[in-house]
C-alpha cells in the first residue's frame, strides 16, 4: 500500500477549474500506484502552492521513473486525459528531469483569464 502526503496551501478557485485540478490528481496519482513501485509500494507525495496570482501543483514518486520501458497495461489514456485538463486550465505541465522518480509540475493561473470582449458593432 503507497502513503500518499498532502501539502496544500488554502486557495480559492472556481468549481470548474477545481474539477479538474482533481482529475488530474487522480490520474497522476493512480499511474503513480500502478507503475511507480513494481514490486513494492511507496510514498506519493501532492504539492499545491500559490505562486502569486499562478498556482503550482506536483505529483512526485520516488519510484523507478519514466525511464524505464513503457508499461504493456499502460493504454495512455491517463496521459490523454492530464493533457485534457490540462488543457482546460492553460497549465504548463513539465517533467522534473532532476527528480530520482517521477516528478510532474503543472503551472497555471488561479482564476481563469477573462473572457474576451465581444468588438462592438461599428457605429
């Protein structure tokens, strides 16, 4: 059985982007159970901090990484569905190339831009 560690700091965020800011957890999360640890279990560790007006979330494991051979149960649609929400947040999501496991930070902005304004009709 993995620990998983939780260090959050208290933001306030919009239902829409909490959603899927909570997907992309679990995704991140459970590729961490499955494949971080092959013959073993081990810490999972979830970082959410304010960055200014940007928040910074990491998933990080100190398993054996993305350098090894591609799980044959891997479908990908894990990935598909973080590149998703991702996507939805305007996240940049990076691999911590320095980090022994495997390491993800997304960074994004804690509210979403405003809307553009519609050009008015010419007068």
């Amino acid at each position: 059985m993995s620990r998983l560690t939780l260090k959050a700091e208290p933001v306030e965020i919009d239902p829409d982007r909490a959603v899927a800011i909570g997907i992309i957890v679990n995704e991140l999360v459970m590729n961490a159970v499955k494949y971080a640890y092959p013959d073993c279990a081990g810490p999972i560790h979830v970082d959410l901090r304010a960055q200014g007006d940007d928040l910074a979330l990491s998933i990080a494991d100190d398993g054996v990484g993305l350098n090894v051979k591609t799980d044959p149960r891997s479908t990908g649609m894990g990935q598909r569905i973080v590149t998703a929400m991702a996507s939805k947040l305007e996240a940049s999501v990076e691999r911590d190339p320095a980090h022994a496991g495997t390491r993800i930070v997304l960074r994004f902005r804690r509210a979403s831009p405003p809307a553009a304004k519609p050009a008015s009709a010419a007068e």
